[in-house]
C-alpha cells in the first residue's frame, strides 16, 4: 500500500471518530432534559429530587422576576418578582418528565397561594416553568391530575421560563452540609439544623395531610 493510501485510511479512520465523538455527544445531550419548579423552600426541593434515580442534579436558584443577578436577601426582600426556584436535570430514559411533574405537585401544597408552609410571601409561591410546547402540556396535565386528585383548585402557574440564576454556593446542598450554624434551636450542624427546619415548618405534615400515600418525599 503506498503512502498516499496510508494517509487517505489514516485521515478516514480520524474523520470517523470525530464523528462517532461528535454523535456520543449529541447522543449524551439528548439523555438530558431540565425542569425547573418552584415549592417552597428550595433547600427542601433539592433535597427531595436529588433522591429520586435518574435525576441528575438538582440547583437552588432564583428565576420568574425581572432584576438580575439577584441576591437571597433581594429575593427573600421582595419586588424582584423571582421565585426560590430549582432547575432539575434528569435522564428521561430513567425518570419521565410526567413521573418528575407528578411527583412535583405531591411534594407542596399547590393550593397555597401565598407561600408554603411556615414560609410565606411571594417568592416562596409554586410555579412550573416550561422550556418548551411539550412541557409545557406535560404540566398542564400534571396540573389538571392534581385538581382531580385532590378534588380542589389548584393554583400553581405554569409560566415560560425565564432566566435562571443559581443561588449562592452555600444554598447548594444545604440538607447535607457539615458546617455549624446559629439556629433558633441554638448551635447545629447544617444538616440537623435543615431537618429541624423542614420539621417545624411543618412542610411533610402538610403535604402528608394532602396528599396521603401519594406523597413521594415525605420523612426526607
């Protein structure tokens, strides 16, 4: 074999496994889809998604307002019409986008419309934010299945999404944390500290009031 065809086989076996690189890559994007909720307490909902398999990650952040690049204390303030919010990045071939939705709206009170739980105030509202048609019909019917379950209003939103900003790196994986911090409980280590939180705020009460064994995320 002359040279010329060693470097025509050697350029052809290059271009095939850049393409097969470039088709894993696509293939790997296309095993990733992004919900992005509102419910209360985001250190509450990342805690509870980051549980279920195929999720991914899950990122406590701010989106649905208007001012940028906003702070905990500007959204917790209120007027930045931002939502605690939590983008969740699944595997679709894993967990469906209808299995996270339904399980979503089994996880707060979306008959509240001034907060949840001990937390109250606009940026603690419900929301579902749709990237998409598909989605958006996804929570649109996850909606409607919750009104029937429950027999009563549902007032959650289902919004365009908006810009989402992560939220400040001590946010992020609060439920697990080892840091002490000062509570009204005195002292604690930032994991006990959330599950004396997540207690008295009395957010799994609730949800087990409404929804009974439905509720996926209850005791966590």
């Amino acid at each position: 074999m002359s040279k010329f065809q060693n470097l025509k086989s050697f350029v052809l076996f290059a271009l095939i496994l850049i393409g097969a690189g470039i088709q894993g890559h696509r293939a790997h994007a296309a095993g990733t889809e992004t919900l992005v909720v509102a419910g209360g307490c985001f250190w509450c909902v990342e805690s509870d998604f980051e549980s279920v398999p195929g999720v991914k990650s899950a990122v406590s952040g701010y989106t649905g307002g208007t001012t940028k690049n906003p702070s905990y204390k500007d959204v917790t303030r209120g007027g930045t019409g931002h939502y605690e919010a939590v983008e969740i990045k699944f595997d679709p071939g894993k967990v469906s986008r209808d299995q996270i939705l339904n399980m979503f709206f089994r996880s707060v009170d979306p008959t509240d419309a001034g907060g949840q739980f001990c937390d109250r105030g606009d940026s603690y509202r419900t929301a579902v934010f749709f990237s998409n048609d598909a989605q958006k019909q996804a929570a649109d019917r996850a909606k409607k299945e919750a009104e029937v379950a429950l027999k009563r209003k549902v007032v959650t939103p289902v919004l365009p999404a908006k810009k989402f900003y992560k939220a400040e790196a001590y946010h992020q994986d609060y439920y697990k944390g080892t840091k002490i911090v000062l509570t009204r409980f005195g002292p604690k280590k930032q994991s006990s500290a959330y599950k004396r939180y997540r207690e008295a705020c009395g957010r799994d009460k609730r949800v087990k009031q409404l929804w009974g064994n439905a509720a996926p995320f209850v005791g966590h």
